[in-house]
C-alpha cells in the first residue's frame, strides 16, 4: 500500500465503516464518539451493565482534554475539578517538599487539567456516544456480550452468548485482560509490580462534617512519599489524593510493597475491602492529617498492578487494540485515560474523510500503529520510571528536586513534549512520506 497519496481522496471516496467497539470503558467509548464523529455506525458491546463503574479521580491533561473539546462533549456535565498544583509532601510529616504551579496552564496550552470522576466520565461518554445530539449516527449498545473469538479472515466477533456479529473494523477497547488482544496473537510480557494500590474516596461533606484538613479539596493532586524515607522506608509507600466530581470527593489512591497485598489478580476489583487491609505496613507513620482521611474513606477497591513490556503489535486484519488492551501502563503518569483518548482520536483521524483508509482498512491499522505505538511506549516507559522516583513524573520533571541526588534521568518526560505534540499534525505528515507494505509488518 501506497500512503504517500493517503491523503488524496479523490479516486477513494469516503466509505462509512461499520465499527464494533469491544468493551464500553473510557477508552472504548471515546472511540465510539470519535468513530460516531467521523461519520461511521458503532456498535459497542459490553460485558457487564454500566452501573458497576466504581468512583475513582481521573486525570485528563490538556492532551487529553483536548480531544473532548473537538468531539464537541459536554466538559461540564463531567463536573471538572481544574487543577491548580501538584504538590509533594513529606511522608511521615505532610511538609511540603515540592510544588509545580499550573496556574497559566490553560494559557500556555490552549487547555486545561481536569480531573474527573470516572463515573461523570464514564456517563457524560455514554451520552455523546449514543444520543442523537451531536454530529453522527448515534452509536448502540449492546449489554451482557463477552467477546469469546474473532476471524480477522472473515471480520467476526462471537460472543459467549452465542452471537457473532460482522464488522469492517473491531476495535478492543476491553482491558487489561483482553479477549481481542489474545485473539490477534499477542501473548503479554508481564511481572508482578513492585507496588499494589487500594482506590478510595472520601466525601467533601464528610470532611467538613467531621473538621477534618481544609487543604483536601484544593484543586491539586497531592502526593505522599514516592522516595525513600529517612528511616528506611520503602519507596513503593506512595499516596495520591486528589479532588473530583465538581470538589465533592476527594480521591485516593493508596500504593504500598506488593507483598502486603492479599489481591492476586490484575485490574480492578469491584469488591471492597476493609480500611485495615489499606491502612498495612508503615502506613502507621503517615502524616496524622492523611490518615484521618483514609481512616474515614468509602468504597475501597484493591488494584493489583503488573509491569506490561511493549507489545510487538497492536492489530491483525481488521482488529485492533487501545488503551489498556495495548498498553498497560503503571499509573503514576497520570497518563492512562489519556494516552486511550489519544488512541482513540487516531483512529477518528485516520478513518475521517481527510484520507482514504475507509478503503483500506488494514492499512489504516498499520498507519494508527506508526503512529501511536511509539508515543503511548514512551509513556508506559516513563510510568515505570516514575514508580521507582516520583521526580520522573510529568510536572515535577520540569522543577528541581528537594533531594539532588532524585534528579530524574536524562530523557525524562516533560509536559511540553506532552501537550506541544499535534497529532493531525503527524497523521499528515506521516501520510505524505511513509510507504508501508504490509510484508514489512
């Protein structure tokens, strides 16, 4: 295949796709109102009904933030908490060590940070996929569908239920266990992290109530520890706090070694646990202000975390993967809704109008490959770095560290490399001078 007239459409004119998106998470309907958007009828199918989304903080930077804005989603319905500072506290203290200021933030990129809830995400998502408000066919979805196998010969997908549904593009957009990612060949390179995490909130009301710390609901993500302690402390002891849900919850995830967890499995668990399983180890000589907090926390969820190597590929035929089915990433970027926003607004691009891979879906795969797969590696890539030292970490990069001797590495990731990328940009360019035949792939 030719690209290098990828983007003359004149003798391939525009063919709307029939897509099916595996999974309805943040990434697979980001997607769905990406590929609704450019003008293709989504179906997507999911495996369990919508309510059992569990509340935890969300971070959308300006990279991310952008593309909600182009899809023309209602931001506010999200209830977005703008934040303001990244600040680095003390373990045992709460003094602040570090603070990164993102006051001109939305000046100098054009956008702002949001943090969201998953829930007012996951909903204000839904919504732009399926109501008929909004440019496209409203996308339909399909409840209790688990995806058993797919022939990229013969562009299936057959479900547990017995059902097999025919598509011009699949897209697996179904996690960290994905059926779509085993079914294109991909065999994960995986170890047991390091770090577990235990999710949990804490209502403003009952911060307020009960008189606890003023300084949790500021629009900032506050971090405890991340580096070793001056008694020894293992640097896996790490906290992240941070408002969401328009400042009524405050959210936190709780990191700690790995062999104090008694959660094997990878992902996300829907069954809370007790406050003592969160509060393990040295978690006795968190700053006291912290503690209170957690001591009084809601709907804790355990979070086994593993270290995922690159895949060698991301699709076969006409399927494709995103998001954590493409790229499990620790997440101390704070770049994992993103970098799946990001995914999904490739294949909106690269299956618009502006080009002819309607007619070549294949190729539009390998193009969506080129250009996603380095950026969202590097990203994964840096999360890992940023478990070992929170000074690697997306703002506090750009600051100099409390402790010299924690500089982060050269190479590190920056927020301009972040929000200065133009990923039109790089579709058209990529398109005006690659030739890639698929028996190089």
């Amino acid at each position: 295949m030719d690209l290098a007239n990828a983007h003359d459409t004149s003798n391939h004119p525009f063919k709307q796709l029939r897509v099916a998106v595996i999974g309805g998470g943040i990434g697979g309907l980001s997607a769905a109102v990406a590929l609704r958007r450019a003008g293709h009828l989504v179906d997507i199918y999911e495996r369990r009904d919508f309510n059992v989304e569990v509340g935890a903080s969300i971070s959308c930077a300006a990279n991310g933030t952008q593309w909600l804005r182009e899809w023309e989603v209602d931001i506010p319905a999200m209830k977005p908490v703008v934040l303001m500072n990244l600040v680095m506290r003390e373990w045992e203290t709460g003094q602040v060590l570090n603070r990164y200021n993102l006051e001109k933030y939305e000046e100098e990129w054009g956008n702002v940070y949001n943090m969201f809830h998953r829930q007012d995400m996951h909903g204000t998502l839904l919504h732009a996929a399926t109501s008929p408000e909004g440019k496209g066919t409203p996308c339909t979805v399909h409840i209790d569908h688990v995806c058993h196998s797919l022939d990229t010969n013969k562009r299936t997908v057959t479900f547990k239920n017995g059902k097999t549904i025919t598509a011009d593009l699949i897209i697996g957009a179904d996690g960290i266990r994905s059926v779509v990612r085993s079914q294109i060949g991909v065999i994960p390179d995986t170890k047991s992290a390091a770090q577990t995490c235990y999710r949990c909130n804490v209502h403003a009301a009952d911060i307020k109530r009960m008189g606890l710390v003023e300084w949790a609901t500021d629009p900032a993500i506050q971090f405890w520890g991340g580096v070793s302690g001056k008694n020894g402390r293992s640097k896996y002891y790490k906290i992240v706090m941070s408002p969401c849900s328009g400042g009524e919850v405050v959210s936190f995830y709780c990191f700690m070694p790995t062999e104090l967890t008694k959660h094997h499995e990878e992902g996300f668990t829907f069954k809370e646990v007790p406050v003592g399983d969160m509060l393990q180890g040295l978690y006795s000589e968190l700053d006291p202000d912290c503690l209170a907090l957690l001591r009084n926390s809601v709907e804790r969820m355990p979070w086994r975390l593993y270290v995922h190597q690159p895949y060698k590929t991301w699709f076969k035929g006409n399927a494709c993967i995103l998001g954590d089915a493409a790229h499990p990433m620790m997440p101390h970027q704070s770049q994992g809704a993103c970098q799946a926003i990001e995914d999904a607004a490739a294949l909106g691009v690269i299956f618009s109008d502006k080009y002819h891979f309607t007619r070549d879906v294949q190729g539009g795969l390998a193009m969506y490959q080129n250009i996603r797969k380095p950026r969202a590696t590097r990203v994964q890539t840096a999360s890992a770095r940023a478990t070992e030292n929170l000074n690697e970490r997306i703002g506090f990069t750009s600051l100099t560290p409390h402790d010299a001797s924690l500089a982060a590495a050269e190479g590190k990731l920056t927020i301009n490399e972040m929000n200065g990328y133009n990923m039109h940009d790089h579709i058209a360019s990529e398109t005006g001078r690659l030739t890639i035949t698929r028996s190089k792939l």
